[in-house]
C-alpha cells in the first residue's frame, strides 16, 4: 500500500469513528435495562445512598438510578436462617413501589434517587439471633427490564416488639 492510499485509509477510518462518536444518542448514555440500585437505610433516613444491614425495627429501601417510564419494583422481604430453620425461607412482606420518576442519571448517587419506602417487618412466632436479630433476605424485581432486573439486600432487623396496647378513652 502506498503512503497516499495509507493516509487516506487513515484518514476515513478516523472519518468514521467521529461520525460514529458523534451520532450517539442521549438514550446511549441511558441504555435500557437493568439500571438501578437498590440501598437498606436505618433511622435517620437519609438520600445518602449507603448501605445500611443492622436496622432497627422501622428502615427504609432506597431505590436510585432507576429508568424513567412506567417502572415499579416488586419487593419481597423473606426471613432466612437462622431465623427461620437452614434450607427454609418464609415470605414476610410483599410491596410494589413505583421508580420510574426520572432518568437513570445520577445512578447510585443522592442525585440518582427515585424513590424510598419504609418498612416494619412482622416476626411473630420467629426467634431473633441473640445477638444480630432477625436475618432477612430482600428482594427487588422490576419486570420487563433488560439484564440485572433483579437485586438482592440481606439485612439483619430488629423486631418492634407487640403493638403496646392504648388504654380505652375515659369521658371527661
């Protein structure tokens, strides 16, 4: 190959990558799929997006970095071993939390958060861990999207305890 023929496959080969680099769309940058995080926050709540595992008995899941558009996350919340007996599971909660909001920028950052719900979680006829309480696995799952659509959270929560109960009223 000639040193012309060179610099001129040179210079289209360069032609095409800036012509390739510069059509990328925004969506490019925001791929479809499983984009998201998912994050167990304790008491203070805070868009800080941590990972909190020891929780009191009232924590919050934090979800940041979710795709814009009609997105809801499916929450499951199952208690695990030792909790429950080794091999067993048993399904505390199940909730449905909307993340569709906004963008996914800001991925996992305070500016990536689109939602938070809280949650108190019931473990009645469960023994805690003496020392680290209750062992329970969560889930997040949000249907339709591509690749990592599913995300998981093991946390140790400490039990609310019974509902106290309130003295009835007494007229005045």
């Amino acid at each position: 190959m000639s040193s012309l023929s060179a610099r001129l496959a040179c210079a289209g080969a360069a032609a095409a990558l800036v012509a390739v680099l510069t059509s990328v769309s925004p969506a490019a940058a925001d791929p479809p799929g499983g984009n998201g995080t998912i994050k167990v926050d304790g008491l203070e709540f805070d868009g800080h997006p941590n990972n909190e595992p020891h929780v009191g008995c009232t924590f919050e899941v934090d979800f940041y970095g979710f795709d814009a558009g009609v997105v809801y996350a499916d929450v499951t919340f199952e208690a695990q071993a030792p909790t429950v007996r080794t091999g067993d599971t048993q399904v505390l909660l199940t909730d449905r939390v909307f993340v569709g909001e906004d963008d996914s920028s800001g991925g996992g950052s305070e500016a990536g958060l689109d939602a938070s719900a809280t949650y108190e979680l019931d473990f009645t006829d469960m023994t805690p861990h003496p020392i680290q309480g209750y062992h329970v696995e969560l889930t997040t799952s949000t249907p339709g999207k591509k690749g990592a659509a599913t995300k998981h959270k093991v946390l140790w929560d400490t039990d609310c305890g019974p509902p106290i109960d309130q003295p009835p009223d007494i007229p005045f």
